[in-house]
C-alpha cells in the first residue's frame, strides 16, 4: 500500500516525539528542520510581518522544549504544531488588538491564495479548466479555504482540522463540506456556461 | 481506509495521499493509471480530482538551511532566557545561591564547561579538515568536487556565470547547476571568486568556519585546513561573513566588508580580526596575488593587450585572429566582471561577427576585425 510511507513518515515522528519528550536536544532539531519551514508558511498566511511570524514559530518550539515533560504521549506532531502556531498568532492578535486597536477583528484570516500547477498541465483545456477551478477556489471564504489546506494539502484529520480553527467537529466537517459544495456548484455553473457557449459557436 | 473502488467523490480522491502523489509527482507506486483506465465514468471522476488537485497548489516559499540553523539559534537562546526566568519566579533567588549544594553545583558546571571549551579548541586544530567534508556531506544538491593538484592556479566557470580561480592544493565543491533561492560553493584552500551579480540570489561561501555572503563582487578567500588562519580579502563590491555554526557559539557577529578590506579569522582562538587598510598588514600584501595587482581599467587598448592581461590574470591561454584585431581599439572596465563576463563584454565590443569558445583553459576568440 502506498500510504505505507505516509505511515512510516507518522511512525518516525513518534519516535522522535518520544525522545523529544525524553530530553533528547537531536530529536528536537530533526523536528525543527522538518517542519520549521511549513509552520513559517503557515505562520505568513496570517501576517504579512515575516518576523513577527518567525518570532512566534520560534516561540512555540520553545515552548515545546520547555514544557516537553508536560507534552501528550501520542500525537500527530504535524497537526500538533500548526495548531499551536495559529493558537498563538490568535493570541498575538488578540494582545495587539488589546492594545494597540490595531486590527479590526479578533480572529485571524488565512490570506494565502492557491496557486496553479503550471508544470503538469500539458493542453490548453486543462489550463483553461484549472484556472477556472483555481479561481472559485481562492474566492471561497478565509476559513473554508485553510480548512481545505489543512484537509488537503497537509493532509489533517477532522478532529485536528477543528482542534486548529478551535471549533468542535460538526463544525469544521460542516466547513469542509460547505468549502466543496461550493466549489462543485460553482464548476458546474462554468460547465453549462462554457457547454452553451460551444453550442452558439457551432 | 477506504476501498478505491468504492470511491464515489472528488473527496475521496483528494484526501488519499498516494492519489495526490500521483497526481502532483507523478509517483504512480499503486497503479492509478492503470486502474484509472479500467472504466470510463472511473476516468472522468478521476479528471476532475486532478483539476482540483492542480488548482489547489501551495507554492511552498524554500527556507533556507542556514536560516534555519539561525532559526533553531536563536529557539536555544529564547529557552535558555524563558528558562531563567522560570526559575527565578520559582526560587526565591536569595535562597537558591544560599544553598551550599547548589553553588558548588554551579561551579563544577562552569568549570566542566570551561574544560569542555579547551578541549573543544584543541579538537579544532588537530581535525580541522571535516569541516569541509561535512559541509559537503550535508548539501542534497549534488556537488562536482574540482581539486587542483596542479602548481598554477586553475580557472572554473560556474552555472551561473561567475568564475572562481582556485589556487593549488585547494578543492572547491559546487553544483552543476544552481537551483532554488540561493548559489552555495564549498571551498577547501585559497580561491579568487569574481561573482556574477544576481540580488535574487545571494551567492555563499562556505569556508570551513566561515560563511562568506556576496551578491555580486570579487573578493579572495584563503581558507586551508593546515593553517592557523583563514583569509578574506575583498577587491570589488560588499560582502558579509558570519561564521558557521561550529563557531557561532562563540561569535554571532555578521561583520561586512568593503573594497580592500579584509578579515582574518584566527582559528585558536576564534576570533575575527578585521583589516581596513590591506596594505598596511605585511602578510597580506606580500601574499597579494597577480590577478588582484592587475588593473583591468582599460582606455584605447589594443585588444591584444587586454587579451595579455586576461592570460595573465588567469593562466588561460587565448587564441584570436591577431592580423584581423591588429586595428581594434577598446576603451572599458572590466574590474568587477567574472571571466566569461569580460570575454563577452570584450567580443561584443568587437561587433556582432566576434565569439569565443573556452575550453579549460583554452580559449579561442573567432573574428572578423572590428567594426
């Protein structure tokens, strides 16, 4: 089975989070380099201050260290870390908020939009199609789109997907489900489109 | 997990991860395709989850291995200033040094620590040379390792235009080709690198304890395993160096230098010394080497000079017409420009019926006089 390596990769990691827990400083940065640059990621879809955003990844891992006694002993480390990056950039926010009224809302927005994979599309239909699609999808709300992210692209659970956005479950399933609904309504609204529109032509 | 052939959605398909691998690598290890083509409505379904799949891209933005070794740095410092201050908001302080236990703790720690720093700088000297092996074994790119054996220094191009003149006895590791956001060369000896400019993507230098960071200059760097010392001269242009993170315990500093300044780094005792005037340091002016003292400033030249400098500079040999570029005058400054640069710029200079061709250190310049 080809999920074997996806397994396996999960597998590594709770090894590693066993002997992180345990004290041990290698494990620690094995996990730092895996994931540091997908949490920064992650981290700049929230706020265009890269810095700060560094700052706060920092911290968590910092955190993570420090309180590593304190740490689940069964985790799935990935999810884990991007949940506690958006905690606190939810907390940040809502500190400056706080103080400085500098942003008008509490919650944070997911800013990053989709972007195309050039490279594999081959004719000029795919294109057209996957530009079409690509489009609905960045018009989709902030958090139906990071709940597609975290679904699809960093592949999380919908428990963890909830446990992130700090919502329960029904309603990060309901995200979920909205986010494709619409996606498939509005592809098929394009396709009629694009059906009656060859139609005229010939 | 579910049974493929009972797959009914799009999402079904786009959260199987070995689906998704197919689709954005290519990496058919379950045979989708040939499943894919068993049934036609199969076929259609499965279109459509890889339009998704393509339309949902994430352009993961490189972070650099040195920016995360930074990264994890600076994590270690920001424990180490939460961890005091737990502690302090624990213990009453006062108590905590009152403690006749804990002091002579202390004490043996720092002195361990001091030991283990003595016994760490010893360990420098006597094996110095992994440095550059390791730094080797970590890049993934693919590295062509060029060593020059040879009793005159040696000239390579690299991928992105910039040339390097590698001393004797001295090995420099480069990829073929440059990907990604960042250029990394690894140099074990003494090199003179005149870099193409390209802000987009900093060049590096890896020099055992030093990391060198330039955009575009030329500078010189002496860095051999058997030396107390590791050299940076600069001759055009800025550029920064920080030390790798062997050493970075001990110095963070970036230090920047301009035009004939240079640093020595003093590998006992891990210090930078910079040198603002190189002329006035003995060592370093003596050791000057010919392409450095060569003015490239060049005004109503014959291009038969210019090319003599070039060999000179360079240990290339250059074959041209000379009958035809007896006549052929150029006025230009070719100090800041890598080797391939200057031949280009000198054949354009020419006219558009000039072109070389270089070969190792041979180089051949076809023309038809100038214009």
């Amino acid at each position: 089975m080809k999920i074997k390596s996806n397994i396996n990769n999960h597998d590594d990691d709770l090894a590693l989070w066993q002997d992180l827990r345990d004290g041990n400083e290698k494990s620690f940065s094995i996990i730092f380099e895996k994931y540091y640059p997908h949490l920064i990621r992650y981290g700049n879809s929230f706020s265009p201050f890269t810095e700060k955003v560094q700052d706060c990844v920092q911290d968590v891992f910092a955190d993570l260290w420090l309180y590593r006694s304190s740490l689940n002993e069964t985790v799935f480390v990935k999810a884990y870390l991007l949940s506690s990056v958006r905690k606190r950039m939810t907390r940040l926010q809502e500190r400056d908020y706080i103080f400085n009224k500098s942003t008008s809302l509490k919650s944070i927005d997911f800013l990053t939009d989709f972007s195309i994979e050039h490279d594999l599309i081959a004719d000029e239909t795919t294109a057209y199609n996957v530009a079409n699609m690509n489009n609905l999808i960045n018009s989709l709300p902030a958090r139906q789109k990071e709940a597609l992210f975290l679904r699809y692209h960093h592949g999380l659970g919908i428990d963890e997907i909830a446990d992130t956005l700090q919502v329960n479950y029904q309603s990060a399933n309901n995200l979920l489900y909205r986010a494709v609904l619409n996606l498939r309504k509005g592809w098929k609204e394009k396709l009629l489109l694009i059906l009656a529109l060859s139609t005229i032509l010939f | 997990m579910q049974d493929r052939n009972n797959f009914t959605d799009i999402e079904d398909f786009l959260s199987n991860e070995s689906f998704r691998r197919w689709v954005r690598f290519q990496v058919d290890d379950e045979k989708w395709e040939d499943w894919t083509l068993e049934d036609p409505q199969r076929a259609k379904l499965v279109e459509e989850a890889r339009l998704w799949i393509l339309a949902m891209n994430i352009s993961e933005n490189s972070v650099s291995k040195l920016e995360i070794e930074r990264a994890i740095e600076n994590t270690w410092n920001k424990i180490n200033n939460k961890a005091s201050k737990l502690a302090e908001t624990a213990e009453d302080s006062s108590y905590f040094w009152k403690n006749n236990w804990v002091r002579s703790a202390a004490a043996v720690i720092v002195f361990g620590m001091l030991g283990s720093w003595f016994y760490q700088q010893n360990d420098f000297l006597s094996n110095s040379s992994p440095i550059y092996n390791e730094l080797i074994a970590e890049n993934l790119e693919g590295l062509v390792e060029q060593t020059n054996n040879s009793n005159k220094p040696q000239i390579i191009n690299l991928s992105d235009g910039s040339s390097v003149l590698l001393q004797p006895n001295s090995k420099l590791s480069y990829p073929k080709i440059f990907i990604g956001k960042e250029r990394k060369v690894y140099l074990s000896g003494e090199g003179f690198f005149e870099i193409s400019k390209n802000p987009k993507k900093p060049f590096f230098v890896f020099a055992n304890e030093i990391v060198t960071k330039v955009l575009g200059t030329s500078f010189r760097i002496r860095a051999y395993d058997n030396q107390p010392n590791i050299e940076i001269i600069v001759r055009t242009g800025k550029v920064k160096i920080i030390s790798n993170n062997t050493v970075a315990k001990f110095n963070k500093d970036e230090i920047e230098l301009l035009p004939n300044e240079a640093l020595r780094f003093v590998r006992k005792n891990l210090e930078f010394n910079k040198i603002t005037d190189i002329t006035t340091d003995t060592t370093l002016s003596s050791s000057n080497n010919t392409i450095e003292k060569l003015s490239f400033n060049f005004s109503d030249t014959p291009v038969a000079q210019i090319l003599k400098t070039i060999e000179q500079a360079y240990l290339v040999d250059i074959d041209f017409p000379i009958e035809k570029l007896k006549n052929c005058h150029l006025t230009t400054s070719l100090n800041d420009q890598p080797l391939p640069e200057k031949l280009k710029i000198i054949c354009r200079s020419l006219g558009n019926n000039t072109s070389y061709e270089m070969n190792g250190n041979q180089i051949t310049i076809s023309s038809e006089g100038c214009d």
